[in-house]
C-alpha cells in the first residue's frame, strides 16, 4: 500500500480530463500533493487532440467558449501564445441543400419554400398563443421543442437530428436537458439576429468567432498536465479498479496497470469517472436499489472516422451538421479550417461524427467497413473524390453524452443523497455528474472540486454547488 504524503494536504483526483486536470492544476499551485489516475495513455478525455502521422484532430471540433471571466481568463493565462481566433462558419444539410446555420430567414425562406416557410411562421404563433391559456410545462423535448418553435420546426429539423444524435425518440427525451442546453435561444431570438446581427454575446449556440489552440484543444489539458508535473504526477495507462471506504470516509481507491495492482491512499478524493461507474466500484458495494438506479442510467457513444485528404483544403465551414436520415453521420469538421498546422503542408483531413450504442451496428462495424462508408458519403455529398484519400483513423468514443431520458434527473438524485455521506469524496464533471457539461462547466466544476479540498466555504447549503458540484464535506 502507498501512503501518498506524510500529512494531510493531499489528493487523489480521479480522471485526467479537463475536470480533473483542472482540479490537479489549482491544487498543485496552493502546495497541495496531487496524484491524477488516467486510464489513457494521454490526458484530456473528450477533449483531447489525436495526433497521427502528422494530421491532428479533436474528437468532434471543440469549441472553447465560456461568458464567465473567471474562466476565460483561467485558460487565457495558462495558453499565452497558443490561441488564435477563428470565426465560426456552420451549415447545415436539410432536404438535400446547405443551409447556414443557425438559419437565416431569407436563406430558409428560399430553401424551405414560401409555402413551408408559412407554415413554420403560423405554427410559432399559434404555439406563442396556446401558451397564454396553457401553462403546464414540456416533459420531453418534443413537447419543449413545439412549445418554443413549432411543429413544422420540430418536424423538419430538430426531430431528425436529435433522433440521430441521442438514438431514441425525442418523446424519451427529458425536456429539462433541452432547457439548459438550448438556454436563451428562441425562434424570435434566432430571426433577430438574422436581421439585425443583435449582441450575441450570451447566446454560446450562435457565437460567431472563438479562440482555439493552434495545435489543438487538447493543448489546454497537455499545459494543465505539464503545470502538474512540475511538483506532482499524473499517472497515465493506469485504471481506477475499485474504491475502498469504511465509516463514511474513502480510504484508498484500487488502481492497475498492465500485470500490476497498487493501492493509492490519500486525505480527499476527486472523482470526474462516469457517476455509474463510481457506484459500481465502492466496496463495500452500495444497496441493490442505488446499483439498480446506476444501471437504469446510460450514455450515449461516439465513433469518429477520420478521412485525410490529398487537398489543401475541401470545405471553409467549422462544423457541417447532417440530419439526414440516409447518412449515417451526424456532424463533421475540417480542422484545417481551425487552424491550419492541424495537418501536413498541401493536405487536409474531414472528421466525421458517427452517434451510437457501444454494441450496435456501427460501434461493431469493421474500421475498413466504417471508412469505405464515409468516404462514398463524402463522395455523394460532392466533398471528395476516392482517390483523393491518403490516409485514414477511426476512434471509438465511449461514454461520449450522458443520456438525458425522461426521469433521469430522479435516478441521479438518488445517487447524489447516496454518495453524500462520504466526506472526503467530491464528484465534478461531465460525466461525473452526469451533466451536459462543455469545457468551461468542466473546468470550472474542477476549479470547485479543489476549493472543496482546500475547505473553502461554498455559498451554498446545498451539497450540489452552483459550479454542479458534488461537494464532500461534515454535516
Ligand atoms: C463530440 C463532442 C464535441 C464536443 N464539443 C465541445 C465544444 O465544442 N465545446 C465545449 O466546450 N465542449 C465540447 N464538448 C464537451 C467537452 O468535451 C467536455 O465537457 C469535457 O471534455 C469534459 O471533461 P471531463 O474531464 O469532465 O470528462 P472526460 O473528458 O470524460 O474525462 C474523464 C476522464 O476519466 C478517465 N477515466 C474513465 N474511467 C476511468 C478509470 N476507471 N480509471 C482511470 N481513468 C478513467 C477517462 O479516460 C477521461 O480521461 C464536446 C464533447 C463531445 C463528446
């Protein structure tokens, strides 16, 4: 067994994305002794950049964009010379044609039909005008999304591609999910700033230019991981395996790597791990009807299928949304159009977005079955032709977006009031807490994390901060 360090001012962060690379960062910088446990071979979880054979790429284009300060300048000090400004430039595939997007009423009207665009117009109003005499709130998306847009919106746009991207019907999807990531954002609002290009400031959907590292997002978790080294480890290929506690307290979390097991000890535990998979670890094992809430609630998966191209650049967009049914990836991105050192002078690569169930057909699909098929897609869609292709990657990404089911913010709760009782335990990030978490939440709920460590008082009674939380703590 490893005793970490001879007194108390010490930490075992578990999870070495942006959460926990955040927490280790403000720890380590206030003297603290911090061990950060990575499965990975590299740092950054979801928000790491995959380098191969000289082309760089996020696993779906990462935007950073946060309307707090606090963080914005937490990122600008630690990226001095690595960020660059790029403006933002989306479509979307809808009915066979690329529309801007968010859409432009002119662009929509002309592309949609007048017939079709009147129809969007008159179902908004007459939404507008049921909501007067009916109160009662959405419990799915389908019911939030027609309330805010209308049917003839949720028909055309938003029922294909959240179907696509979340794999089960909108009518399973909770609405309360959709309030916070569609926050501020209205048909009227979307129309406005069409016309009038108002401030869209503190509407993060619609931002039009952004900073990114020029060698990638993942660069922010390498700069987190170098600052960390300087006086404390981050343990990478190494695997949490279970977590020991006894009187409310845990007392060493079990870890591996290949051949070897060890026992980590320490004062405080953060964990950024997916919130099921912390339950499933505790030994003692926790009561059969908190391990049957951790089963009931699942994440959606992601497989990216990287296509290089003998072509200095295919697309000028950021991002190209797809809803279509008869293509089966949702989104894709050229990262050449991020910055242009994400690939070899004179090539370019397009990264696609495929949703899925660890287990379905495409999570089982063959690499060489996955390429063939993105790339006759590209080849329909008049991007590339097949004999352009110098090189290819596919990535498998579990656990990509905690599943926002209808009555998933029931079960989490459960499991909340359960892992309360451990002191020395804090729960942060995405899917740690099961949250729809950006970086700048990810960040930020690992900036709390080690406040909570450090004993600083949160302005809450609740355990659940503000920064979405779980903080360990007496009483
Ligand atoms: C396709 C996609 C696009 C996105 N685009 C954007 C964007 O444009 N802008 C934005 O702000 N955000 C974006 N996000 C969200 C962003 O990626 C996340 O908010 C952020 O990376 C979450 O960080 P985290 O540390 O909380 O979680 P994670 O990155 O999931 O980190 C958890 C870490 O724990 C490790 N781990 C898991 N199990 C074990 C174990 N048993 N032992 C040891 N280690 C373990 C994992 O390997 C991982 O490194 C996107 C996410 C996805 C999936």
């Amino acid at each position: 067994m490893e005793a970490l360090f001879p007194n108390n001012k010490c930490a075992v962060i578990l999870g070495g994305g942006l959460t926990g690379l955040s927490a280790g960062y403000v720890l380590s910088r206030s003297g603290y002794g911090v061990k950060v446990i990575e499965r990975d071979d590299v740092v950054g979880g979801l928000s790491k950049t995959i380098v191969y054979n000289g082309f760089r790429f996020d696993l779906g284009g990462h935007r950073f964009f946060t309307t707090d300060a606090r963080l914005n300048d937490f990122v600008l000090e630690l990226m001095v010379g690595e960020l660059i400004t790029v403006s933002r430039a989306s479509k979307i595939l809808l009915r066979n044609r690329f529309f801007d997007y968010p859409l432009r009423p002119a662009n929509a009207f002309f592309g949609f039909g007048t017939l079709t665009s009147l129809r969007i117009l008159a179902d908004f109003c007459l939404e507008k005008c049921r909501g007067v005499f009916n109160k009662a709130s959405a419990v799915s998306l389908e019911d939030w999304v027609i309330k805010n847009f209308g049917r003839t919106m949720f028909d055309i746009y938003f029922k294909v591609y959240s179907e696509k991207v979340w794999g089960i019907d909108c009518s399973r999807i909770s609405s309360e999910w959709v309030d916070r990531r569609i926050n501020g954002l209205s048909l009227a609002k979307t129309v406005k700033n069409a016309f009038f290009r108002m401030s869209v400031k503190n509407i993060p959907t619609l931002v039009d230019e952004f900073l990114y590292p020029e060698l990638g997002i993942g660069r922010i978790s390498d700069r987190l991981h170098e600052e960390i080294s300087l006086c404390n480890s981050v343990l990478t290929g190494t695997m949490v395996e279970a977590i020991h506690h006894s009187n409310s307290l845990i007392e060493g979390i079990v870890v591996s790597t290949p051949g070897h097991a060890d026992v980590v000890t320490g004062a405080q535990f953060i964990s950024s791990l997916p919130l099921t998979h912390i339950i499933r670890m505790l030994r003692p094992a926790p009561p059969a009807h908190i391990l049957d809430a951790a089963s009931r609630l699942r994440f959606r998966d992601l497989v990216v299928v990287g296509i290089m191209v003998d072509r200095k650049r295919v697309t000028d967009q950021t991002w190209i949304y797809i809803p279509e049914k008869n293509i089966p990836f949702g989104r894709l991105h050229e990262p050449t159009n991020w910055s242009e050192k994400m690939a070899p002078e004179g090539k370019t690569m397009l990264v696609t977005e495929y949703f899925s169930f660890k287990g379905d057909s495409i999570w089982a699909a063959s690499d060489e079955e996955l390429v063939k098929t993105t790339v006759r897609h590209l080849e329909r869609l008049g991007f590339i032709s097949g004999h352009e292709v110098c090189d290819r990657i596919v990535v498998r990404v579990p656990k990509a977006y905690p599943l926002f089911e209808v009555g998933y913010e029931g079960l989490c709760n459960q499991l909340y009031a359960y892992l309360e009782r451990f002191a020395n335990l804090h729960i942060a990030g995405r899917s740690g807490m099961f949250r729809y978490y950006n970086m700048d939440h990810a960040i930020d709920s690992g900036i709390t994390a080690a406040e909570a460590v450090m004993g600083k008082k949160m302005d809450t009674e609740e355990k659940v901060t503000e920064a979405g939380v779980l903080v360990g703590c007496e009483g």
